[in-house]
C-alpha cells in the first residue's frame, strides 16, 4: 500500500501540468470516482475530498496527452491586460472570508469549505466561474505548475489585476483562462473561468470583490443552509441516524446542503467504521455486530437518499457498508470519507 502524502508535503511537489489537471478533477468530482468507475456525468454533485488523499491517487496515475489542454487546445500569446484590469482598488471590508461575483445574470450554483480550502462555483448559462481560496502555502506550487500549462513550453503569465492587487493569468484554450492573485492572510485566490473569451473572462475579474461571512450569505439562493440556520439543518439531516454512545458532531462550516449532507453523514459512518475496525483487531465480535448493523441501516438514511438524486457520495458509504457485512475493514475508508 502506498504511503499518504500529508497536506504540507502536497503543497511542496512540483506538479506537472497532467497531475494537476487530474488533482483538481479528483477535487471536483464524487470519491466514487477514486478510483472507482467514472460518475462524473453533468448534473452530479461534487465533494471536496482532502488534498492529500486526492494528490495521493493522482501521483498514481500516468495521464495520457489530451489532458494537457482543456477545450480546443488553442494557446494565447501574452498580451498585455485590458485597460478594465486595471482598474482601483476595491473596498476592502475588514473580514476577508470569501470573494463574491457582482455581476447580472450569474448564480451561485456550488459552494465548498473544507479542509483549508474554500470554493464557489458561478454559473451562466454555459459559462462558469470557479472562485477558489487556497491555502497560502501552496501558492508557489501552484504558480509554478500553472506556468508549465502548455508543456515543455513555460509560459510565466500575463499581469492582470485580481482583487485590487497584482496577479498572473494563463490560458487553458481560448475560452477556459485561470489567475491566482497573492497571498492575502492564510489564503491567495485563484479565480478559473470557462466558456467565455478572455475579455469576458477579464470583465468578470473585476466584478470581484471580498467580502466577510455576513456579507457572502447574503448573495447565497435559498437553498443555500446560511450558519443561523445550520444547527436546524444539521439536527434535520441526523433524524433516524442511529450513532454510536457519546457520539458528537464535530464543527461543520458548509453552506452547499449537499456538502453538508456529506459532512454530517460522513461524521457518523467514519465513527462506525472506526467502531468495527477496533472491534474487528479486538475480536469483540457484538461490537462488530453492532457496528455492522447500523453501517447497514444507511440504506434508510434519509439524508443519503435526498443526496443520492444529485451525486454519489451516498454510494461511497452504501459500498463502505457492504465490505462490513462482509467481515472487511474497507481499505483506504478515513480517506475516502474525509474523516476528521
């Protein structure tokens, strides 16, 4: 089996164009999908997993050629940005929690906050836009990694303005553009744009703005579980879910209902599996029984079966319950469920 990479050293690796390419899918896609058949179809749900897991799988992996480039392949000479990148600087609110979109006709669509990392996806029609907030230690890694895109060529991206300060942008295809600004606090932003061109691209680049805990909720659609509401939401998804004695939840921040699904529902399985795994070297074989059968009664959780219409994360700990029914310990379970 191979050793797990932990964040720290995540951050340090040199990675390729192609390994990045695959982290950033692994990020974005169901843990069904590592290494488990593709579920990755239009319309599903993503979770955020733990980098080092995610890194973890992708060293593992040789990428074939076509994943160098995204879209049409096409490649952008430098150019100097618009005359609209350099506009002042923004007001800057005293909290710098998330980066908001002000701009007509876009929709908060995906929201993540996990594991050092926040993410907020805006989309229209076709077009997307992912905000991303990364850890501040990783942002050299990502830079250089960013000006390998077009490998063996280095490209060492074009000066734009990225909330107020300077940042660099580089082009996946003509229609698909990526900046990471500098490190602000703990984070730096990298702002990823899809299905537009790169003015468009620019444009919404300055239609961003940070902004503080209060002030991002307020932009949230309804469905969106704001923290006022969060406790309610929590206590709801946990109706019928049977937990182990002296279980508590631990601190949960997520906005998006079904990254909130994953984390409650992920909490209680990573618990029981951790109760059978002990059970299991002991040779208590009621603890086992008893871990077994409430890993068994998550085909009634009606959190799992709500999230179940939109992503796979429900079949990870379906499968999770499976292997214990059968007697096994799954291989690689902490990692794949994101246990705390």
């Amino acid at each position: 089996m191979n050793p797990r990479l932990h964040d720290d050293a995540v951050a340090d690796l040199p990675l390729s164009t192609a390994r990045a390419e695959l982290l950033e899918e692994i990020m974005s896609t169901p843990v069904l999908d590592r290494p488990r058949p593709d579920t990755g179809t239009p319309g599903r749900r993503r979770w955020l997993v733990p980098v080092a897991a995610a890194a973890t799988v992708a060293g593992l992996l040789v990428v074939p050629s076509y994943l160098l480039t995204r879209g049409d392949g096409a490649r952008e000479a430098g150019a100097p940005a618009s005359s609209s990148s350099a506009s002042a600087s923004p007001t800057v609110p005293a909290s710098r929690d998330w980066v908001v979109l002000e701009a007509d006709g876009w929709t908060v669509t995906y929201v993540a906050d996990s594991y050092g990392e926040r993410e907020v996806q805006y989309d229209k029609g076709d077009a997307s836009l992912a905000v991303h907030l990364r850890p501040a230690r990783a942002h050299t890694g990502y830079v250089e990694d960013r000006r390998r895109i077009g490998a063996p060529d280095v490209d060492p991206g074009t000066p734009v303005q990225l909330l107020g300060t300077d940042a660099l942008m580089w082009p996946y295809s003509a229609t698909d553009h990526t900046a990471i600004g500098t490190v602000t606090g703990t984070v730096f932003p990298e702002v990823r744009g899809d299905g537009m061109g790169r003015s468009a691209y620019l444009e919404l680049l300055d239609q961003l703005a940070w902004t503080d805990e209060a002030g991002f909720e307020a932009t949230l659609p309804e469905e969106f579980v704001t923290t006022s509401e969060q406790d309610a939401e929590v206590a709801a998804m946990m109706g019928g879910i049977a937990v182990p004695a002296g279980f508590e939840m631990p601190a949960i921040e997520e906005k998006d209902p079904y990254q909130l699904g994953a984390r409650v529902s992920g909490a209680v399985a990573c618990e029981w599996l951790d109760l059978f795994a002990a059970a299991r070297k002991s040779g208590d074989d009621e603890g086992m029984r008893r871990a077994a059968g409430a890993l068994a009664d998550s085909r009634r959780w009606e959190v799992l079966h709500q999230m179940n219409a939109e992503g796979d994360y429900p079949e990870v700990i379906w499968e999770y319950a499976d292997e214990v029914r059968a007697g096994r310990v799954p291989e690689g379970y902490r990692g794949g469920l994101g246990c705390p």
